[in-house]
C-alpha cells in the first residue's frame, strides 16, 4: 500500500478545520432559544452571537502575520487549541456571562483555522492542483450553510443546547492530528516581530463595525451610531498609518503594492457588503406574502444557486483559469440578483426566484474565484497576511453593508416592509455595481498567477 502524501494529510486536517469553524456560527444561531430559556437570559443573546463574531473578524489578519512569522503548523495547531478549549468552556458554561466569553475564546480559534487553511492551501498547491480540490472547500462550505441551522434544531432539541459544543471536542482530535503529521514546521530565524500597536488598533476599529452589524440598537441610535462610526474612521485611520511608518507592519504595504490584490481586496469588501451584508434581509424579501412553507422553499432558489456553482466552478475554472475574469463573472452575477431581487420586493414577484438563484451562484463565485487569485499571487512569506486582509475585507464589508443597508431603509422608508427592503437591495446592487467596476482585469495568464 502506497502511503498518503503528507500534503494530502494536511488538506484533509485543514478542511476539517474549516468545517468546523464555519459550521459555528450557523448552529449556534438556530440554538439560541433553548440556551436563553436554560440560562434564564432575557437580555445577552445578542452578545453570544457578536463575542464569536466579533474574534472571528478581528483575528483574520492577526492570525495571517503569525502563520507568516512562526509557520502554518505551529499556528495552525494553536488554533485548534484555543477553538477545542472555547468549546468546552462554551458548553459548561453556567451562565450567559460565562457563555460570552467562551464565545469569544471559541471564535478568535476558528479564526485562525479559516486563515491558516487557505494559507496554508496555497503554500501546498499550484493554482490546477487548488482548482482541482476547490470543489472540496465550497462542498464544505454548502454543507455548512445548508446543516447549521438544521443541525442546531435538533441537537437542542434533542440531548441539549451544550452539545452544539461538545461535538467539536472529538472533531479536533483528527484535525489536530493530521495537522501535525501533513503540515511541515517552519525553522525561521527573523527579526520581525509582532505589531501589538497594530494589533490593538485593529481590534478597536474591528468591533465599531462589528457592534454596528450586530446590535440594531447601536446601528439605529442616534448617539451611538455616529459615536461608532468616527471610533471606527479614527482607529482605522491611525491603523493604515502605522502600517506605512513601523518596520514590522501587521499587514505589509507590499500586498497593496501589487495592484491586483489592492483591487481584490477592495472588491471583496464591497462583494462582502453586497452579498453576506444582505443575508440577514433575504428571509424578511421571501416572506413577502408567502407563508413559512412558501419562505423555505424560494430560499431554495439561493442554496440551488450556490450548489450549481459550487459543483461547475472547480470544473470550468480548469479550462479558464483566469480568476480575474471569474470574479468580474461573480459581480456581474450578483448585480443582477440584487437587483432582480430588488424589483421583486417592489411588486413583480417572479423575478424573486431567479434573482436569489443568481445571489447563491454569485456567492460561490466571488468567494472561489478571489481565495484562489490571493493563493496563487501572494508571495510566499506574505501569505498569511494577503489571505488575511481578503477575509477581514469580507467579514467586514458584510458586517457594515447589514448596518448601513438597514439604516438607509429606516431612514429612507421607515422601516423594513415591502419598499424598505427594495431599497436595501437596490442599495446592495449598486454597491456590487461598484465592485464590478473596481474589480482588477489581468489580460496575461503569467499575471494572474506567476507561482503556478
């Protein structure tokens, strides 16, 4: 029997990780009932949610400078430590306090199983064999989008709210292993360091954004929102200068230096906005004279739309790889979803169905297209930081485009019936419109991917 290639250990450990880290959110979201009734908390649960996604958003690029500075393996291996032990903590937890916190320690762990994965992808592969296996990550990511809620259900309902948690425990064990096992340590004698400075600066702009997506509150009130936004420009602000003036920046100014990745980065912003900051609308167009059965089914459409582009993508993508060009495909898709979707909430309803279609496919597109331009054009030693800022833009942009997509309707309509909604995805088109416009164009293969 021939042995497994080691780098085919370490993708079946990174995979798993990234199951994991995605899977989280999904289900903790469908529990969150059964755990306020256990826990006797009426007020917090908002906070469950935003603690894990607050780390989850801030820690990306964190995480990408350390996988750069000491190696995937060692970062990867305390990622699964610290989300193994969020875990536990998270189903012990004896009040929501408690549960919070553990949320926190939980989510700045899946972090950096997300980003250590698709670093550590792109240090194995070249772009054909990360095109090839790209099926295998938006499987992981479909799976996750169509079990979480589901599975959520049911294991509240079934043996309890906690082993949502405990489930993961016997999952890192594998993941760990084969971590360790595929992934090759990195000997690396620098002297650059850590940008705490940065760091810190980074975490606050990160939670203005993070408490205007989650907390409607905060994103409505008059004295609060404006607080937020100028907390967030300010931080922000002093973040990009120290990262020109410090000799050991937390995201290097040589990725931006490449014109490519500086457009992809900007684009999955305003991608992350569009789509992921419209999600939390999507069920409240569907329901628009449609009835709990009627609802689940056109959110079908999406999934069915996510699923087609999910089993094509790794396929066609082989035969044109240009990314570039896939991701201008991907905007151009969601542009016309929105925008369909927009027209349906103002009165034509048919147009609901295909537009939700094209918002999946776009999804899937946008998402493949730039994690695998930013793993076949970063530099070596910048990958974790690159594949870092690409996933902060979109975490981010989405986080922002829920705040800002939902103030424009209250301020414009009121509130979020029938008009408000179109004017939240009217919005969103437009801001897909502008990523479509941003987007980079590389007209040469060599320039698409000068690693592979």
């Amino acid at each position: 029997m021939h042995a497994i290639a080691p780098r085919n250990l370490a993708f079946a450990g990174l995979l798993l990780g990234m199951a994991m880290a995605q899977l989280d959110g999904l289900v903790v979201t469908a529990a969150l009932p059964s755990i306020g009734a256990d826990l006797h908390a009426r007020t917090g649960l908002v906070a469950v949610t935003a603690a894990g996604l607050l780390t989850l958003t801030v820690a990306t690029p964190l995480h990408g400078r350390l996988g750069d500075l000491h190696g995937r393996r060692v970062s990867f291996v305390v990622s699964i430590l610290v989300f193994a032990a969020g875990s536990a903590w998270c189903a012990a937890a004896p009040d929501v306090g408690s549960l919070i916190a553990a949320r926190a320690l939980q989510g700045l762990g899946g972090s950096g199983l997300i980003v250590n994965a698709m670093s550590a992808l792109g240090e194995l592969f070249d772009r054909d064999e990360l095109l090839r296996r790209q099926g295998w990550q938006t499987a992981v990511f479909a799976a996750a989008t169509l079990g979480g809620p589901p599975l959520g259900g049911l294991l509240a309902a079934g043996p309890g709210w906690r082993w949502i948690f405990l489930v993961n425990l016997p999952l890192c064990v594998p993941a760990l292993l084969l971590g360790l096992r595929g992934l090759a340590s990195k000997p690396r004698h620098t002297k650059e360091s850590f940008d705490v400075a940065s760091s810190g600066l980074l975490t606050v702009a990160g939670a203005a954004v993070v408490a205007l997506g989650t907390v409607d509150a905060l994103a409505r009130s008059p004295l609060w929102t404006p607080v937020l936004v100028v907390v967030a420009a300010v931080a922000g602000f002093l973040f990009v200068r120290r990262q020109k003036r410090t000799p050991s920046p937390l995201i290097s100014p040589k990725v931006f230096a490449d014109a490519v990745l500086a457009r992809a980065v900007v684009v999955n912003g305003l991608a992350g906005a569009a789509l992921y900051g419209t999600f939390t609308y999507v069920a409240l167009v569907t329901a628009l004279g449609a009835g709990a059965a009627g609802t689940g089914l056109l959110l079908v459409a999406m999934t069915a739309g996510q699923l087609a582009l999910s089993v094509s993508f790794s396929a066609l993508a082989r035969k044109r790889p240009d990314m570039t060009t896939w991701g201008r495909f991907g905007c151009a898709l969601g542009v016309a979803g929105l925008a369909a979707i927009a027209v349906a909430a103002g009165g034509v309803r048919w147009l609901l169905v295909p537009g939700l279609f094209a918002v999946g496919a776009a999804f899937t597109v946008c998402t493949s297209a730039y994690t695998v331009l930013g793993q076949t054009r970063a530099a070596r030693e910048l990958m974790g930081v690159t594949m870092g800022s690409l996933t902060f833009a979109r975490q981010a942009g989405g986080l922002a485009g829920a705040a800002v997509f939902g103030w424009l309707a209250l301020v414009t309509t009121g509130g979020l019936a029938a008009p408000g909604l179109a004017v939240v995805f009217g919005a969103a088109a437009v801001t897909m419109l502008v990523a479509w416009v941003t987007s980079p164009r590389v007209t040469s293969a060599d320039a698409v991917s000068f690693r592979s």
